[in-house]
C-alpha cells in the first residue's frame, strides 16, 4: 500500500496585513480630520474675536454719538456744548419795555406795552445796550430788565432808522453789565452756525439755533413797511416777535449780528442786521443821537418785471423803474408799524 505524503499549507497572512493597514489608514484619516477641525476651529474663532471688537466698537461709536447730540451739544472747532455757551451770554441779554402812544377814531390817547430784547455792550468804557430802533422809537418809559429780573429805568442816547439800530443806557450799578463781544461779520459764510437768545413772545431766556442761510440780503418795503435795509444776514435760527435787537451769536459767544426782522408765515426765514454795521455806527449814535451818513439817490422805484414792461407798452424787462424823485434832504423814515417787536 502506497501512502502519499500529505502536505500541509501554512495559512496566509494577508487578511491580517489588511486588517492592519486599514486600521492605520482609519486612525490617519481621524487624526487628520480632528487635526483639521482644531487648525479651522482655532482660525474661526479669532475671526469670530474680532468680529465681536468690531461690534464692540461700532456699538461704542453709536454710544458716542447719542450722547453728542443729547445734552452735551458738542459744537465744531470750539468743543464747546451748546448749554455752555447759553450760560456764558445768558446774563448779557436783556428784555426791553416801554409804553407807546397811540390813538383812537375820536382822537384820544391811549397807551399800548412794548417789548423787545437787547445785550450788553462796553463801548468805550461806557456801559450800553444795543437794541433796534423799532423796539424803543416813540416809546416812553423805557426799562431794561437783566437775567436775574432786576429791572432799570433806561432813556435812548441814540437812534438809526435807516439801519434799524439803537443804543439804550440804563441807570444799573455796574455789576449788572455782563457785555459781549462784537466780532466782525466780514468773514461770514452761508453755513455758518449761529444762535440767537431773546424773548420770544415774552418768554424770557429762550434760545434758538440755525445757519447762515444768505448774505447780502436787502429788506424791502414789504417786509419792513416803508423802509428798505440793504446788506442784511438771512438766517435759520427761530425768530418770534420779542426776538427784535437781541445778539446773533458764532459758537464763540461773539456777536455777529443783532434779529431785526422776520417773513410772516414763513418756516425758519429771519434777518439779522449785521456786526459790522453796529461797530460802524455807534460811535455816532452815542456821541451824536443819529447816524447821518448814509447815501441816499433821493429816488423811490421798483425792479422791472415782465408784466410792468406789458402795462407800459415797452420791450424793455430789466433795470430799475424810478417812480419819482425827492427835492430836498432825504426824509427820515416814519416809525416802522409793520415789525415784530
């Protein structure tokens, strides 16, 4: 009997080679993807960090801002509020009464309250007070009452119609005068902050804000009734009657011009009669009662219209129509019934 030998195969290691590359492949791919989710994690979270700085900061300025255009009222260059600049000219500003004598249809005399405000002004070492000639001409019994509501008799040392201005002194002790500073209105410009204090329909204190809304402006008869002022400040700032002669102030605290007049039923329309024209006159009005030179044409007319040149028949549209002319001296102008006081 024949017996083949019989041969053993020994088992194969590929299933455990497997087995293990795999197991390395697996362990690779999860150390790189825990590798990659900490690199990304770690970068998005400093994106997320300044991203919230960026907030913060954003959240800081909107703070800022709030609190600028609340109480503290920051003005430019002067990083001044605007409650600060109140307090400083407050005491400067005064209200001006007096009585004014009218009459009735059968000829008797009855007498109706003035009121208009005015400031504080050292004109060579002498304590005055600025107002408009409208607040005080033909008015009687003048007083001038400061901040603190200590009231003074006051008489009028002069008078200027044709400029709507007037110089007031008042019979107070000198602690009383808390005078501005007049600048010169030369270097204005339409934009220009300004604020006015008065005493708008009596009320006493009242400030208003705006701009420099034109220059150069000329107020004719029918806003002035029967007088025309040339060179005249046109400004935003609130103007009510009690407004009339009070200071038209930079953001400095200096005067630039004085309220003079406002356009009815108009929405933030007022004027104001230039610094200059103050630092003009008034050596004159205290010295002399009147400023006497102004020029004057001695003629009375109206710019050409179109519907003008069709009534008069002519193809002439531009230039200025005499109405007729005046013999003599110029005629001082009457009082002035149409302002605001």
């Amino acid at each position: 009997m024949n017996l083949e030998p019989i041969n053993y195969e020994q088992p194969k290691k590929t299933s455990k080679t497997t087995l293990v590359l795999v197991v390395v492949v697996v362990l690779s791919l999860v150390a790189g993807c825990t590798f990659g989710y900490f690199v990304g994690y770690s970068s998005l979270s400093d994106e997320v960090a300044s991203l919230e700085n960026e907030v913060s900061a954003l959240q800081q300025q909107l703070a800022d801002l709030d609190t600028s255009q609340g109480s503290t009222s920051t003005v430019n260059l002067g990083n001044v509020s605007l409650s600060d600049l109140y307090a400083q000219v407050e005491d400067s500003v005064v209200v001006i009464h007096g009585l004014v004598a009218q009459y009735d249809m059968f000829g008797r005399a009855y007498y109706s309250e003035i009121q208009g405000s005015g400031f504080v002004y050292e004109f060579a070492s002498q304590m005055v007070v600025i107002t408009n000639s409208h607040v005080v001409d033909d008015a009687v019994n003048i007083t001038v009452t400061f901040n603190n509501g200590n009231s003074y008799p006051a008489a009028v040392l002069g008078s200027d119609p044709y400029a709507e201005l007037a110089v007031v002194s008042a019979d107070a002790p000198e602690n009383e005068f808390k005078p501005l500073e007049i600048a010169s209105s030369s270097n204005l410009q339409v934009g220009d902050p300004v604020l006015v204090v008065g005493t708008p329909y009596g009320l006493e204190g009242s400030m208003s804000t705006g701009v420099i809304s034109a220059l150069g402006r000329t107020l004719g008869a029918d806003t002035t009734d029967d007088n025309v002022i040339a060179n005249v400040i046109q400004t935003t700032a609130a103007l009510n009657p009690g407004n009339s002669g009070g200071p038209v102030l930079n953001y400095q605290g200096q005067v630039i011009g004085i309220a003079t007049a406002i356009v009815e039923d108009s929405e933030g329309l007022g004027f104001a009669i230039p610094s200059n024209t103050i630092l003009k006159e008034i050596n004159d009005l205290v010295n002399n009662g009147s400023y006497d030179d102004h020029p004057w044409l001695g003629a009375v007319g109206t710019d050409m219209t179109y519907e003008i040149a069709q009534e008069l028949d002519t193809d002439v549209t531009y230039g200025w129509l005499i109405s007729y002319i005046t013999i003599g001296v110029p005629r001082r102008p009457r009082r002035i019934g149409g302002w605001n006081r």
